[in-house]
C-alpha cells in the first residue's frame, strides 16, 4: 500500500466518522500543525492556543480575504472545531495527545468574523 492510498483510507474514514468536514480540513490542520512546530526552537507538544493561532495564520498566508470562507466551506466555522478534528485524528491515531489534551482546549479562543475580517492585516485603516 502506497503511502497516498493509506493517507486517502484515513480520510475516508474520518470523513465517515464525521461527514461535517470535508478531507481537506484535516490535511490543513496537519499543515498548520506543521507551520507551528517549524517557528519552535526545538520540537515540543504544542497547545490548542497556538495551532489554532497557527490554522488562522497559514489561512490567511494561503488564502487571504477568502480564508474565513475556505474554512467554513470545509466545515470549519470556530476554534471549537479545530479541536474536534484534532481529536478525530488521535482517535484515528494520527496525532498523539497528552495527557490532560481535551477538545475543550480549543473553545472560544477567537471569534472568525473578527480574525478574519474586522482585523484582517491588510484591511484598509487596520
């Protein structure tokens, strides 16, 4: 089995697992996931905080104004999300959480609307 067909396997289970987000959602947290620990001096488990800091930046890197609507058309509408698809890859063992890693670690950390458009970093007069 190559890897691209193990990767798609993955993928069509997690996608039937929870069909709310769409497989490109899952490879852009892992992105991003990679855009974090690549700015690190040296690996380390990282928090919800900071991926979910990390999702928002490469999102905006890659996508620019249309960032909120690429990730909300994946499924991604809230930081609460990214820790429910965090959690989807430690189930399908993925990603490794430690111990006292919740879902809950990713609530609320920031609001879509004013990450992505109210403060957007080159809004005129931002």
């Amino acid at each position: 089995m190559t890897d691209v067909q193990f990767a798609d396997e993955i993928l069509d289970r997690l996608r039937e697992r929870n069909p709310r987000f769409h497989p490109k959602a899952y490879v852009f947290l892992l992105s991003a996931l990679q855009h974090v620990l690549k700015d690190l001096d040296k690996p380390r488990h990282i928090t919800g905080a900071e991926l979910a800091g990390g999702v928002r930046d490469l999102a905006i890197r890659k996508f620019g104004p249309t960032a909120r609507s690429v990730l909300e058309h994946w499924g991604i509408h809230r930081t609460d999300d990214l820790g429910e698809i965090v959690f989807a890859l430690v189930e399908a063992e993925v990603l490794v959480a430690e111990e006292g890693d919740r879902p809950e670690d990713f609530r609320n950390l920031f609001d879509f609307e004013e990450e992505f458009e109210r403060n957007y970093p080159w809004a005129a007069g931002g």
